[in-house]
C-alpha cells in the first residue's frame, strides 16, 4: 500500500524530527560507540513510533469529520490543514532563535511528542483510507530511517543546512494541499 502521497507524507513530517536526531547525534560525540548506537536508536525509535501513533490518532479524528455533518467540507479541511502546516514549518525556518537541546529520556520524549503534532494534523487527511494504522505504520517506518540517515550523518558533519530542509518540507505540504484543492474543484 506504499504510495507517493505516503512516501511524500512521511518525508515531510520526518523532516523536523531528522533535525533533532541530527542535533541529538551531536551531543553524543564524545560518547563511546556503544552509547552512541543505543541513544541513536533509542532516538530514532521514539520520533518514529511517536510520528506513527500521532498520525493514527489524526486519522480518527479525520474519519469522524468525514462522516460527520462537516463531511462535505473534509476535502477543504484537508488542504487547509496541509497549507496550514506548510506555513507553520516555512515560517520556522525563518525563526533565528537558538535551540537548546539536552539528552535525557524527558527530554527526549518530549521532543518526540513536539515534533510529531503536525502528524497529528496530517492524519486527518488519511481518515478515510481503508488501512489508515497501515499508512500510519509506514510515516513512522519513513521517520526512523530518515533519523537514522540524520542521527549517522552528525556523527560526520558539524552542521546541517536545517533552514533549508524546513523549507522544503514546507513546499511538500503546500504541494499536498494544492494537489487536494485541484482533485476537489476539478
């Protein structure tokens, strides 16, 4: 059931949380290897199974919209949720403000629980698929790769253009809306 529309879903969402697993990997330079593999892990594992069960809990939500007496506005909703969230992330992407970030497990968690709320979002959208915990598994599949990929990559560069990924994250949500908006009124 791997789709572009998931695959594009899924790349986008992870994007912030690939950032934290980028910063986090930072943190564990001076770490011995066995520390570093097992906070990486652990890392990755918790932005993707929370991206996942945030996502499933949207695609609730969405399915009760959809069949509610809003139901005709679902696709509307949708595409509003989908530029909604492309502004949100275009417009962090622009923010200066330093971020600080210290490894704990609280932390961690919390961090987790931050940057999947857009999942939460996006999940609307899948509310009326009919496997949307299928689709929902796949986005937290996608998420620990990508943070695996971004958690590995810091253990070689010193920075990451962070700005620049938010950006484009934010062009695959308006891209998601738009698409909506053209399928709905054509």
């Amino acid at each position: 059931m791997f789709s572009l529309e998931t695959a594009l879903l899924g790349g986008a969402l992870a994007l912030d949380a690939a950032i934290a697993s980028f910063a986090v990997g930072m943190l564990n330079l001076e770490l011995p290897v066995r520390h570093k593999f097992f906070r990486g892990v652990l890392t990755c594992f918790l932005f993707g199974f929370f991206q996942a069960i945030m996502l499933w809990m949207g695609s609730i939500a969405g399915y009760h919209l959809s069949f509610s007496s809003f139901g005709y506005l679902f696709q509307l909703i949708v595409s509003s949720l989908f530029i909604g969230i492309g502004v949100k992330v275009c417009k962090e992407s622009f923010d200066d403000g330093e971020k600080n970030l210290v490894w704990g497990f609280l932390p961690m968690l919390i961090v987790a629980l931050a940057t999947s709320a857009d999942a939460m979002l996006a999940g609307v959208s899948i509310g009326t698929l009919p496997l949307p915990h299928m689709t929902a598994m796949e986005v937290g599949l996608i998420t620990f790769g990508i943070c695996t990929v971004s958690y590995s990559c810091s253990l070689f560069f010193k920075s990451l253009p962070d700005k620049w990924i938010l950006r484009g994250a934010g062009l695959v949500f308006f891209f998601l809306g738009g698409r909506v908006l053209f399928e709905h009124f054509l």
